[in-house]
C-alpha cells in the first residue's frame, strides 16, 4: 500500500487539488462555472494529448531499441565527468516538452544512466535547450544576451550531476526490479 502510495503520490495531490479546487467553483459560483471549467480542462487535455502519446511511443520505442544496461558506459555511475557531458549534450539536444523528456528520461535511467547524468540531463534539458535558446530567447532577447544567459548556465547541469552522484539517496528508476536486501 505504501509503495503504491509513493509511487502515486503526485497523482493523489493533484486529484485532491482539483475536487477541491472543483468543489469551490461550484460552491462559489455554481454549477455553470463548474461545467464551463470542465470544458476548459477537456480542451487542455485534447491540446496536451498529442504530445503526451509521442513522448510515450518515443519513450517505448527506445525501450525497445535500448536493451538495459547499455548505458552504463557513458552515463552510468563509472562514467565519471564524460558520463555527465554527454548527458549534458543530450539534454541540451533534446527538443520538445516535459511530455517528450520525461518518458525518455526514465529510459535513460532504465537503460543504465545513473542519477547524476539523469540530472545533467533534465537541468540542460530545462535550462540550455538547443530549441528553447533558438526560438524563443535569440529572438526575444537578442542573440547577445541569450549567448551571456546561455554561457552562465553552461556548466550547472554537470555541477548538478556530479552533486547528485555525491547525495546519499537510494533511487530505483520506476519499472526496474528493485535490489533484495
């Protein structure tokens, strides 16, 4: 029960929040705003959908492709300061959402990457993405500064990988049998 609580628990916090949240429209505003927020998140989810199903089939597929283990030589734990680069250039590499970078990560994790690549990763992924520097801060902030903006947060994904591997918590990607004691 606990570990299916754990394994759940963003789930279970975001249900709570929106019965209450749901709970309050109606009470303060009645049923029509109710149903009217209904169909705001209905056109959420049909928006987000898409991208949803191509990061799992992308997700899947690489299980498929990524036999376990494969990894370990260039992004595991004895990989050292490589592993974490090369996290780094794929995560800055990596287009796409949260939808798209998330499955994946947990098939990096699967495939043998340890923790401190997966964070490289995800922090590359979120901070210097190729696709976000390019579309959206070269040309909103101009190329100067998105090169400053991108140049300072350069090395934060390997700093955070190489603290990651450095802090004592056990981590079992979801999906893998977990170790016997």
């Amino acid at each position: 029960m606990l570990r299916t609580l754990r394994r759940h628990s963003s789930l279970a916090i975001i249900l709570s929040i929106g019965l209450v949240s749901g709970s309050l429209v109606w009470v303060l505003h009645g049923p029509e705003a109710f149903r009217r927020a209904l169909g705001v998140a209905w056109g959420v989810f049909l928006t987000v959908l898409p991208a949803l199903l191509a990061g799992l089939l992308l997700a899947g597929s690489l299980k498929q492709l990524i036999p376990p283990g494969a990894l370990a030589k260039w992004m595991g734990a004895e990989s050292g300061a490589r592993g974490l680069l090369v996290a780094t250039l794929c995560g800055m590499a990596m287009p796409g959402g949260p939808m798209a970078a998330f499955p994946l990560v947990l098939v990096l994790a699967q495939a043998g990457a340890d923790r401190g690549a997966l964070i490289a990763f995800i922090v590359a992924w979120a901070l210097n993405g190729f696709q976000r520097v390019l579309v959206w801060e070269v040309p909103l902030l101009g190329a100067d500064f998105a090169l400053l903006r991108f140049l300072c947060g350069l090395p934060l994904s390997v700093i955070a990988g190489a603290v990651a591997r450095r802090i004592p918590v056990a981590w079992v990607p979801p999906g893998t049998p977990e170790p016997r004691a």
